[in-house]
DNA sequence: CGGACAAGCTGA
DNA sequence: CAGCTTGTCCGG
C-alpha cells in the first residue's frame, strides 16, 4: 500500500500555477483517525508532519497509536485505525498533533470493530475499554518466564485440550490449577467477576512465582508477558502470547457492560480465542444455557460435585401456623440466635417491589399456572396476570380459599425485627457500610449484594427465597441457581459446619432440587426446554430499545420478516431475531435518529 | 462532543 | 433590532 504514495512523489513537475491546495501535490503519509470524542464514529483523515519523518518519530506511529489531532476548532485525543490510507481527493488533510502513547494492536482493533458491530454501539467506546487509563510512551522489560510446577490436575489438563470447554466447576474448587495449566500454553488471560477476586487472584499468582498484571492499571506490563487479570474490561487487554482464555463465573451478569454497547466480555472472549486459534474455557458451577449451547461440557465426578455445594435446610412456609406473618418464621428462631465462628447473612432481595400474596388459610403462593408469575389482586378482587392480563377468580388453586395476605416487609423494621428476636445486634449491610460498622457483629441482613461482601459465613438465610424464584426475567431460575452457588461458596461444602437456609413456598422447585442435591443439570435440562419452547435465549436474541428517539427507531426498523416486536412497554420495546448475527444487520441497516436512542443488545433482565 | 452559525423569541 | 435561547450542522 505504501507504494501508491511514492508513485505520487514522483511526478515529474509540478504545475507552478496551480493552487498550492491542489490535489496533484505531493501527499505523504496519511492514517485514519478515529477521535476520542463521545458523539462522533466517524473517522477523518490526517497528514502524517514531514518533520516526523526527519527525525525518526514516524516510526513510532502505527494503527492502534493513541494521538492528538486537530478536529475543527479544537484539538482532542484519537486513535489512528488505519494506515497509508487513499485520502478522498476533495478534503483538504491537517496534520497530526502528536503522538501520545501507544493503543490496541490492529488485531484488537479488529476485535473492537466486531464488538461495535455486534451490540450496536460505538467503536470510539470499545477502543476507550481497550485502551491504557494513562498514556504510555515505552514498555517496561518483559518479567522472567514462569516457573513450571508440579503437574496440575487431570480434570485442569483436560480442560485446556479443547478449543470450545465449559468446565462445571463446583462451587468450592481451587481455580488455581487451572491457571497453572493454562500458563503451560502461553500467557493466558484471565477473566474475573469482580475487582476483589481480581486482587486476591493477583496476589496468589505473585507468592507462587507467576508473573502477573493487573487489569486496567498493568496494561504496559500485561503487553510484555505473563498472566493478565481483570474483571469484564480486560478481556481487550494486551497479551504478549496468548495461550488461552479462562472466564470464571462465566454466568455471571457483571460480565455484561450496562453502557453501550452492552458487549459481554464471555461472548468477546470466544471471538478472541477463536481468531488468535487458542483454547477459550468458560468456567461456571451453574453454567449459561449460552456456554452449554456454545462449548463441550466437562464436568467432576458427581459425587465430588454434589460434595462442593453446601448443605441445604428449607424452611417450608407452607406448612407452619400462620400466627407468626412476615417474613421471620418460628423455624428460623434458632438459626439466628446460634452463634457460628462466622457470620450470619440474611439476605432479602428488596428489588422490584412486588406485590406477593399468599393463601391466608395454606399459605399456598398465589401464581399464574401458565406463566409462573406471581398474580395480583385488582380492583375488583380479582386475581390479574401481568403477563397476559387475564383476570380470574379469587381462589386459591390448593384449598380453595378466598382470603390472601400481603407479604410484603420494610427492611429497616425488618432488621429491627430479626435483632429483637435474635437477641444480638444486627447490621444491615448496604453499599454505605463500611468494616468499621460490623466489628464484633455477628448477624446481618441485606441484598444480595451482600453475598459479596463476606469471604466466609457460618449461615447464608434467604428469607424469601420465592422473590427470587418467581422474578419476573426469564433468567430468573438461572440467577436463583447462581445465587445458592456463591452462598455455597460463603458457608463451604457438605461436611463443614456452614449452611444455606431457605424460606420457600416452593420446597420443591427445581432450583432448590438443584441446590440441595448439588446438581446444576436438575434445573439446566429443564430450563433449555424451556427457553427452547418459548424461543427465549440462546435460542433468539433480543435487543431493547429506548430512549426518547426510541419510536422514530421502530418506526424506521419496520416489521420484518423473522422479527418479533414486543412492547411498547413504559417506552421501551424489545425486539427478537432468531439470532444475533440477524439483529446485528437489522439495527445497523436501520437509520439512526438524532436524540437519545438506548440500543440495549443481549438485555439481561428481560 | 462542542463550536459556529442560523433562526426564533423577547423587550423597549 | 440587540441580546439571548434553541436548533442544526459539521469536523479531514
């Protein structure tokens, strides 16, 4: 390509009379640029400063620079995506600025352009993610090789043999193993469900003498070698040789980004290993239908699975005397009064504040027998299904009772309430809680947040389990099943002196046969039917659309043929292709309307 | 995004 | 009609 230009140069004359501006002039070098500003996708073209070429700084200039340039009245930050370009002949070029650091390799750009592509959004927002936080103008030496220990495990090995793996790891195991036979293929990259297992990751690789960086801040040192460590972000990170991708909690929804593109860093992962030809491993106890669907399930024995998840109680609410309403039953009594060498976690989900009703006469939970969502009473005493809007008598489908109760609680005299009948101080956890606050406290009620907040528990209590069981997102069964996995973790497996306690009016719901007998596939099989009937995910892919151009959008997408279009709901509508190579063609042929347009592809609660 | 410029609104 | 707000366009 570089040829083009030094035809150019060649020219014999110059025709003196004509404009300076011409377009006969000699041109130099030219590179695209994409300017780091939010609002503009568009790439514009640059003159690379003859002076560079004098004193050798044109060398350090390459696609995926990071570098300055003149863009209208001002002067912003870009990134070069392109280089020896053909500039159209009509736009007069202004020169580049300068160079500020270096950027994602040109594979990476790649990457990002797909990435862009597939959940509708930016590639200006993509490079920022794959970009260093600061600018970076020389690498630091590469860190020494790893020292190769004693052989990993068999199931470890195993699991780095195929190109496409989803290793059901059970909640308990050591991951460690894992990194270790990964680093026998290159520098592996590793990917994480939050900041803290990041840290604690890290810090377990540096004492066993792995060299490792830490994503986003390590980005110079993740370019020159050794394992590289992130949450959802670093799956753009720089990789001097990469071996293999590990994913770990690969179900988990924090591997989603909330701002678009809503990209997930388990479906960039698979498009990365399989450009760079490398082993990608999604690793879950409770593995996506997307993973199964995706990759060669490798599971553990089964009892040694089952061993790893924690011990269960239920508390079944059906079957207790109604005196004591609320949510603390007489079961629970005991379990929060013992007191464990660790904590004590309540958890009450207070999301979506639902209405729940509950049989006053058998304590039977009020549903829709199609839809499994909870039913509430309109008006006139009816019984309404928010899915469908049939309304039907006030009956109670187990004993035919006409009387319901609310099971509604306020989780500040909750917590008043658990305190007096535990007889020891309790503490809500909420973000604002700090370590300072829990010194010495043994007993605590809070989100499901929370969950994250402890490393151990001698008890994890879901007070109302149901809220969870019959959320109204069709991965709810799957988040329930996920839930139960990281208190397992919390409390430790079968045989150690923690447990899980449930409150249910649903004692026999898959995801508790799931949880208490430690097998995910109790719930995995049934919920791929599911979805499969109801043409769900992994089975569909849906985008939701909001924002107040939303309607224009939708007006100039259309009906067509294979789509589904459900809503408006609150202003917003979900769109449904068969998949998402399909979607990603329709939102990108559909013309974009001036305002703000929210394009939520892969929505997670739906 | 943010500046430039145009078109629309207000008050004397 | 100056002085200000709001809208639309454009950047190489």
């Amino acid at each position: 390509m570089p040829g083009k230009m030094s035809d150019q140069s060649q020219l014999p004359f110059q025709d003196a009379n004509h404009d300076s501006e011409s377009k006969e002039e000699t041109i130099g070098r030219v590179v695209r640029v994409l300017p780091d500003v939010g609002g503009i996708d568009r790439p514009f073209d640059y003159l690379v400063p003859s002076s560079w070429l004098a004193d050798g700084r044109d060398k350090n200039l390459q696609v995926g620079s990071r570098v300055r340039i003149p863009f209208g009245p001002r002067r912003v930050a870009g990134w070069v995506v392109e280089d020896y370009v053909d500039p159209p002949k009509e736009v007069k070029l202004r020169e580049l600025t300068k160079i500020s650091g270096m950027g994602p390799s040109s594979e990476m750009i790649q990457i990002a352009r797909w990435v862009s592509y597939r959940w509708a959004g930016k590639l200006s927002s993509v490079l920022k993610t794959a970009s260093p936080l600061r600018n970076i103008d020389r690498l630091p030496a590469s860190p020494p090789d790893a020292v190769i220990g004693a052989k990993p495990p068999i199931w470890a090995i195993e699991a780095l043999e195929k190109p496409k793996r989803v290793l059901r790891m059970p909640p308990n195991e050591e991951i460690l193993p894992l990194i270790k036979a990964a680093i026998r293929t290159g520098d592996a990259l590793v990917i994480v469900p939050s900041i803290e297992m990041s840290k604690s990751l890290t810090d377990d690789l540096k004492r066993i003498g792995i060299p490792v960086s830490l994503m986003p801040h390590q980005w110079a040192e993740a370019t020159v070698g050794g394992v590289v460590v992130g949450t959802r972000s670093a799956v753009f990170a720089p990789v001097r040789k990469l071996g293999a991708i590990l994913i770990f909690d690969e179900h988990n929804e924090t591997l989603q980004e909330e701002r678009m593109p809503t990209w997930h860093a388990r479906e960039v992962a698979i498009e990365r290993a399989r450009r760079a030809e490398v082993p990608c491993v999604l690793i879950s106890p409770t593995p996506s239908l997307e993973a199964l669907q995706w990759g060669e399930l490798q599971k553990f024995p089964k009892n040694h699975e089952s061993e790893s998840w924690a011990e269960v109680q239920i508390i079944d609410r059906r079957e207790e005397n109604p005196s004591r309403p609320g949510l603390l039953s007489d079961a629970l009594v005991p379990l929060i009064r013992a007191k464990g060498e660790n904590p004590t976690i309540c958890i009450l989900n207070r999301k979506g504040r639902s209405r729940l009703l509950a049989c006053s006469h058998c304590g039977e939970l009020v549903k829709c027998e199609d839809h499994q969502v909870p039913l509430i009473q309109d008006k006139d005493e009816m019984l309404l299904c928010t899915v469908d809007g049939v309304r039907q008598p006030s009956l109670c489908i187990r004993c035919g009772s006409t009387r319901f109760k609310n099971l509604r609680a306020g989780i500040s005299r909750l917590r008043e309430e658990i305190e007096a009948l535990a007889r020891q101080s309790t503490v809500e956890i909420t973000s604002e809680t700090k370590a300072a606050d829990v010194t010495g406290c043994k007993l605590f009620i809070g989100t499901e947040a929370a969950l994250h907040r402890f490393k151990k528990a001698s008890q994890v209590i879901f007070l109302d389990f149901d809220q969870e069981l019959l959320a109204r997102r069709f991965r709810a069964n799957e988040q329930a099943l996920s839930l139960l996995a990281q208190a397992s973790r919390l409390v430790g497996p079968k045989g150690s002196d923690g447990k899980i306690v449930i409150q249910t009016r649903q004692p026999d719901h898959e995801v508790l046969q799931a949880a208490v007998n430690g097998d995910p596939e109790l719930l995995s099989e049934s919920e791929k039917e599911r979805r499969r009937i109801l043409n769900l995910p992994p089975f569909s892919a849906q985008a939701e659309i909001s924002g107040a151009s939303a309607e224009i959008f939708m007006n100039s997408l259309g009906k067509p043929e294979g789509i589904q279009i459900m809503g408006p709901r609150d202003g917003s509508w979900l769109v449904q292709a068969p998949n998402s190579e399909y979607l990603a063609e329709l939102l990108h042929k559909t013309e974009r309307p001036s305002g703000r347009l929210r394009i939520q592809v892969d929505p997670q609660n739906i």
